[in-house]
C-alpha cells in the first residue's frame, strides 16, 4: 500500500516539480515540506488541501491509493476534532453522496420552519392590530 506521503512525492516527480517549488506555493520552508515527504510530520487537512490544489486534485483523489484503507483527519480550529474514516475511495464517495444529501435535506427543513416562524409571526401582528 503506497503511503500518502509517497503518493504525494510520485505525484510531485510527475510533475516534474521539485520540492522546493512545491514548498514555495505551500508557503512553507523546502525543509518543511521534505518533512512532509518523508512522513516525518503528520499531514494536517490544511495542508492536504494545499497539495491537492497544487495538483488540481480533490482531497480524496489525492490520498486515493486504490485500496481499501483508513484515514484520520484531523482539524485544528478553535477546538481540535479528529476524526476517522475507513473504507475504499467509492465507498467514501457514496458516504460523502449520503451526508451531503442529508444536509440538503436539513436546509431545506429549516427554509421551511423559517417560513412557518415567518407566517406565524404575521398572524401574531395581525392579532395584536385588530385588538383581540
């Protein structure tokens, strides 16, 4: 199984790019992003996200490897949340299908109970003006 950090310097050599290159458009040190190569740093989603529109590649085509495996992801922000997530890229892309169908779905009850809060909100005035 290639690791992710393999992947991203094959991906690098086809490009013909060199580290350096790479690590000017990340906005880090060459030293820095050999790191990265080489697996001696842990790869953030930040800097996934770097190195994938660097290749023009999405996130999940980036770490794809063609086999099943797991992924950690981790977010640093205001709080840290980690998180992990195992399965063949299709797999991930049918979850990821499914999630974003239930956000989706979400929106457009939350459109709907605005609407209601709306309407109610209209009846409410309209009671109070005609003094009931």
């Amino acid at each position: 199984m290639t690791k992710i950090n393999e992947r991203i310097r094959i991906l690098r050599e086809e490009h013909l790019f060199s580290q350096e290159q790479i690590a000017e458009k990340m906005g880090i040190s060459a030293n820095s992003y050999g790191k990265l190569e080489r697996g001696e740093t842990k790869l953030t989603l930040d800097k996934l996200e770097q190195i994938a529109n660097i290749f023009d590649l999405d996130v999940i085509e980036l770490i794809n490897s063609g086999e099943k495996t797991s992924y950690q992801i981790i977010h640093y922000g205001s709080g840290t949340n980690a998180f992990s997530i195992s399965g063949s890229t299709k797999e991930l892309l049918n979850e990821n299908e499914k999630l974003q169908l239930i956000i989706s779905h979400k929106d457009e009850k939350i459109e709907h109970l605005q609407q209601e809060v709306n309407l109610l909100k209209e009846m409410l005035a309209l009671l109070k003006s005609s003094n009931f």
